[in-house]
C-alpha cells in the first residue's frame, strides 16, 4: 500500500523526466540511436539515466543474474537503443554471456504464407543440440514486449497453429527439463503500432512518449526501483499469506454481466505473487510490472459462466467480447462478437488447453487499473484485473513443490499443456468468496476490490 502512496507522490516529478527520454526515442524510429549515442553530458545524460534505472531494474531484480551465468534477450526492432542498454547492464551484473535474438512480425508473416506445414514443424538438429544446452545450462532469459496487438492479423492462423502443434512434442521434454530451474523475466518497451492502438488520437512520437511513461511508471522505475519492487513484493507476500491462511476449497465468481464460476483449488495448492524462487535458490520477478496474487486450481474443477472484460490479443490477433462456459473443468462453449474461430482454436490447441491453469486476483484500484488505459497486452491488462488462464499452470504453486516432480505435481491437478493464455474477467461489478475447507465462506473481493 505505502509504497503506491509513494510513488503517485513522485509522479510530477518522474513523468518529467520520463518526457525528457521518451521524446527522443519515439522520433528516432528511422535512426533509433539520433540524439541518443551522442556523449552523455547534462540534459542527454538525465536522458539516459531513467533507461538506465529501468534496465538495471530488469537485470537485477527481474532476472537477478548470478555471476557467469547466460543472458538470452529476445525482442522486436522497436527499441534497439533500450536494448544496449539491457545488454550492457547485464554485463554489469555479472552476465558471461549476453545473446539477443530479435523477431519481426511481418517476416513472421511471410514465413507462415511460404512455409510449408510440414516444414514450419520440423525441428532441426541444430534446435534440438540448442534446447539441449539451455537445459543443462540454464541461461537467464528476458523478453522485451513491443509488438503491434494486431500485426499478425490475415496470417494463416490454422497453418501456425498446426505446426506449433506437431513441433510440441518434441520441445516440450526439454521445457519440462527447465520448468522453476531458470531464472526468467517479461518486460516491455513501446513500439510505435502498439503505442498509436494505445493512444489513437496523438502522433506516433507523442504516443510513443505517452506509453514510455505509462511503462515505467507501472514498472516502479522511481529512484531506487530496486527497493520499491522489495517493497511491492513485501505487500504482494503478506496477501498471499491471508488467503493460503484460509483453507481454500474453491473460489465463487459472480458479476452482474452474467459471469457465475466455481473454480475448484488442489488441497496443497498455495497463492503466490511478485517474486519467485528457482530451484536453484535464486529469487527473481519474472513479471515487470504485475499487481497479482495468483494460483493453479484443480483441473477438471470448474463449473459455470464467465464473461471477458478485457480483449486478448492472441497470436497477433484481437479476440473481443466473448465468454467461455465450463462443465467438469472444461471450456465447452467460447463465443465471441470478434475472432471466435480464433477462440475455438484456442481451446483446442492439445487436450490441457480448454482447462483453466491460473486464477489471478488482481483489484481494480490497482496502479495500472486506475491508469483507465486498455493496453492490448496481456502483461500489461492482467495487473489492471482479476483473470483467468487456459491452459498450463504452474507447478511451483503446489506446497513443497521443490520436493515433488513435476509430474507428481500434475497428478495433483496441475493443468498441463502447450499454451498458457491469460483473460481478463475482473471489472467494478466482480464479487468473490472464498468456499473453505472447514464451511466458511469468507469475501475475498466486492465490486472488484479486495474484501480484506
């Protein structure tokens, strides 16, 4: 709590300087270092200095490299000046190693329209020798969201998704080898088609600018974000200890839209939020920002009606206004007013992908839900609600998790599958009761905010 108070209180004097930074960045779309590789002296060196922070912030408490490990960074072309800055703060931390793999959507695009399926699934030997060194390796891995909400849109979306099915299989051993061993973290940074969806009315620069600012106000980029992010995770930690206080036997979603869930919780099941500790005994935050206390119920435990409030971007593409019905745990029903095909090849992407992997409670009076800003990403939008997940949970959430497989923990009821698609349901109107194991009910939100 106190530490929000605080930064609202910074904010003037903050969003100046993130003015200053910003400005220069969204006008050097074409040249994206002008202004920016010039000797860093007086007004350029306070410039620099913000990214700076938002860097360090990243390499230090999201993904808090240990010395001579790896650092993998994968990006869009958005912010290559951002992306210097990442590697060489890596390399401060400590980092051996530091690769950055960028992608485009348009050539994405243009792959898919060329491939063959058969092609696009074939996993090359060379893949294969990859993923077999990161699992035994385990390098650090960071990945800067910029890409536009709809620029894979008019992509064969069946072809990809066929392919992505026939490659699982064989990637998903060595996923599984790494699963709550490596240290990973998600960020973002503004690309100008996601700034202009942001901000439709301003110039491309000022939308830039404009969600610059919104990023590392979000992200807790104050003058010591470090601390700030110790403190949020202190906040996030005491949260979770009252509700896994509770005994949790299934959570009650009712709205006045119509949502009306049961969800079901796995007896060993355990809230967790902010920072996460690897198997190997490394704390990191693996989302900047996030505002959520979440958990992977039961699968196979959900019954009723829930409607989004929020759009998904999935694959490129913006799924709107829809809801998803479920019967013994399972999405039976998807309807959407834009992109239900999609949603329905959502959902049958394997067998685990119509079954829910995380519940996420988030207030509406959090940082980013009071921006009143729809972001079109999921990082971004799932701190501003409450949302669920379909598809993959997570393992680390079963209680001494560190002693059990990661199948152990799947028999337990940990969902299991290729994707992991969060949805946003959380709006002023959402209530929530915990069901616990010993016959209380007890409010665990009302009109959308914490009941405790």
């Amino acid at each position: 709590m106190n530490i929000v108070t605080s930064s609202r209180g910074r904010r003037g004097k903050e969003a100046a300087l993130i003015r200053d930074v910003a400005l220069p960045l969204a006008r050097a779309r074409e040249n994206p270092y002008d202004g920016l590789h010039k000797e860093e002296t007086g007004e350029n060196r306070m410039k620099i200095s913000l990214l700076r922070r938002y860097a360090r912030l990243i390499a230090r408490s999201g993904i808090n490299i240990r010395k001579g490990q790896d650092v993998i960074i994968r990006c869009d072309l958005d912010q290559p000046r951002f992306v210097e800055l990442l590697v060489e703060e890596c390399y401060k931390a400590g980092a051996r190693q530091v690769k950055v793999e960028f992608s485009c959507q348009p050539l994405e695009k243009l792959h898919v329209r060329y491939r063959t399926v058969s092609d696009m699934a074939r996993v090359e030997e060379w893949e294969i020798a990859r993923l077999q060194h990161y699992a035994e390796t385990l390098p650090c891995r960071i990945h800067l969201i910029s890409e536009d909400p709809d620029g894979l849109k008019g992509m064969n979306q069946e072809k990809k998704a066929e392919a992505d099915q026939k490659r699982w299989p064989i990637l998903k051993p060595y996923m599984d080898r790494m699963e709550n061993r490596d240290q990973w973290c998600i960020a973002a940074v503004p690309g100008p088609a996601w700034a202009k969806k942001v901000f439709p009315g301003l110039t491309k620069a000022r939308a830039v600018e404009k969600l610059w600012e919104m990023i590392l106000f979000t992200s807790r980029v104050t003058d010591d974000p470090v601390a700030a992010w110790e403190a949020h995770n202190r906040e996030l930690s005491d949260r979770c200890a009252y509700l896994n206080g509770l005994g949790i036997h299934e959570l009650h979603y009712r709205g006045d839209n119509g949502t009306d869930l049961t969800v079901g919780m796995i007896p060993e099941g355990l809230f967790k939020g902010g920072g996460e500790t690897s198997l190997q005994g490394i704390f990191f935050n693996p989302n900047i920002p996030t505002e959520e206390c979440f958990i992977s119920p039961m699968r196979g435990r959900a019954e009723g009606i829930v409607f989004a409030t929020r759009p998904l971007s999935w694959r490129g593409e913006l799924i709107e206004n829809f809801s998803v019905r479920f019967e013994k745990g399972k999405a039976v029903e998807v309807r959407a007013e834009r992109n239900q095909e999609l949603l329905e090849k959502l959902i049958a992407m394997d067998e685990g992908a119509a079954f829910l992997g995380e519940c996420a409670l988030v207030p509406v009076n959090s940082p980013i839900a009071e921006s009143g800003l729809l972001f079109y990403e999921t990082l971004f939008d799932e701190n501003a609600a409450c949302h669920l997940a379909l598809g993959a949970g997570f393992a680390d959430t079963i209680r001494d998790f560190e002693n059990r497989s990661l199948e152990e923990c799947r028999k337990m009821g940990i969902n299991d599958s290729m994707i992991h698609v969060d949805f946003m349901i959380g709006y002023e109107g959402l209530d929530i009761d915990a069901v616990c194991r010993d016959g209380r009910t007890v409010p665990v939100f009302r009109r959308g905010r914490w009941a405790f």
